[in-house]
C-alpha cells in the first residue's frame, strides 16, 4: 500500500487539517519507502520505539505524540530521533487532538466505552474544542469499587485522590494531561473526574473543591488510540499491523 493513500486517509478520517493543534500532525518524517507493508502504532516517537521499530521491520509509525510541535525548544534529541527513522527507512505520523477527540477512535471515548458509561456527551473545553467525554454509570458505584473498574478494565495502578461522595455515576473523561477539565467537572457536579498524569496543584484543587480525582497514568490512558487506528488500518488496508509497547510507567 501506498505511504500517499495512507497519510491521505488518516488525515480525511482524523480532521486533521480542521483541527488546532501545538503539535504538528500527519506525516512528520517521510523515510523513503513508497509501498508500506508493515505498520507499526506507539504512544511516543522516541529513540526506543524508533530502535523498537526497527526490531519489527516496520515501514511507518503512526504515534499520538510526535517529534515536531509548534515553538518547540531543545530539539537536539528530536533531530536524532528523526535521522535513525531516515536511515532506517521508516516514516513518522503524529495525531495529537486529533486522536484524543476523535468521536470513534480517540482515547476518550475508548475509555468511555471501557469503563461502560452511558449517555456519553462532549467534555473538556480546550481552546474552543471538547477533547473529553463525560458520561455516567446505570447504577452508582462505590467509590472504591470505580478505581478497581478502571485498574481492572486499564491493567493500571490508579493514584487516586477519593475528596468527593462515596457513591459514583457521572464521570468527565480526559486521557493523558487532561488536568484542566478539572474545573468543568466541578462546575458540572461531576462525581468525578478521570484522566492520565497526576498533578500537584490539581490534587489541591479537586480537595478544595470535594472532587474524586482519579489518575490511571498518561501513558496508559493514551495507549487506545493508536491501538484503534491500527485495528483500522488493517482492516482497510489488510496490512500487518504491530503495538510497540514503551511503557515507562508514567
């Protein structure tokens, strides 16, 4: 298949041109090989996933964080990163926003629909656009009993921050860095807030404001989009597709 009509799907399919971005998406490194035969999806284009890549013979990369964003400083290892893909023959395709939100692929509804919440509706304004889900459970839950579901549906360690009602049903979701939905889920009287990375200053706020503040780890949660985008290319393209796990329990 043709690295063209691949990088053309992706960006019809993901919006990508549509939507604001401080990362650069699409295709950010072209290796060299026309014809793909192998893809390769990892959450992070780093030196590990790039040397990981190389392991399995993959043609092109397709990962939610990238090389190549906007003002960005301190580019030496970046560079680096990016003539091993050259030499190699591997091309690099970064979807930041774009797959968080995605209303099909992206981590959050693929989160949403893990944890089995219902009447799921846009969440988290970032700069005019909703990159999470809020949703809710058929039943409350035990608050104890919803950091279990997500480390049992996550295969995670949660940091949880418990400050708000023993029972659960309405959740905001927001994969990865997704501390600023905080306030909307205050604002909304969300039961509780789930996203990736734990901040301090958010540990602060979710206590001021009584909020269960639930972390399953920025890796963790931004594992389903890519993995989605693969099960799609596969089955569009009918090419082999491969996870490079690079867990560095962040």
């Amino acid at each position: 298949m043709k690295l063209s009509d691949i990088v053309k799907f992706l960006n019809k399919e993901l919006k990508i041109s549509k939507i604001k971005d401080a990362s650069r998406n699409g295709l950010q490194v072209y290796g060299g090989m026309n014809e793909i035969r192998k893809i390769g999806v990892a959450v992070d284009a780093c030196m590990d996933v790039a040397k990981k890549a190389k392991e399995e013979n993959v043609d092109l990369i397709i990962v939610h964080h990238g090389i190549k964003w906007i003002g960005q400083k301190h580019q030496h290892h970046k560079k680096a990163v990016e003539e091993f893909l050259r030499k190699n023959k591997i091309s690099l395709y970064a979807a930041h926003l774009p797959l968080d939100l995605h209303s099909e692929y992206g981590n959050n509804i693929q989160l949403c629909n893990l944890l089995g919440l219902r009447n799921i509706k846009p969440f988290g304004n970032y700069h005019g656009a909703s990159l999470g889900y809020r949703g809710e459970f058929a039943k409350p839950l035990p608050a104890e009993s919803f950091v279990k579901l997500i480390e049992d549906k996550l295969k995670t360690k949660c940091q949880a921050y418990m400050f708000g009602k023993n029972k659960i049903k309405t959740v905001g979701v927001i994969s990865g860095g997704g501390n600023f939905g905080m306030a909307e889920a205050a604002s909304k009287n969300l039961d509780a807030f789930f996203t990736g990375e734990a901040k301090l200053s958010s540990y602060h706020f979710a206590k001021d404001l009584k909020l269960n503040y639930v972390c399953g780890g920025h890796y963790t949660t931004e594992t389903f989009g890519v993995n989605e985008l693969g099960k799609l290319l596969q089955e569009r393209f009918k090419l082999e597709t491969v996870f490079i796990e690079n867990d560095v329990g962040l």
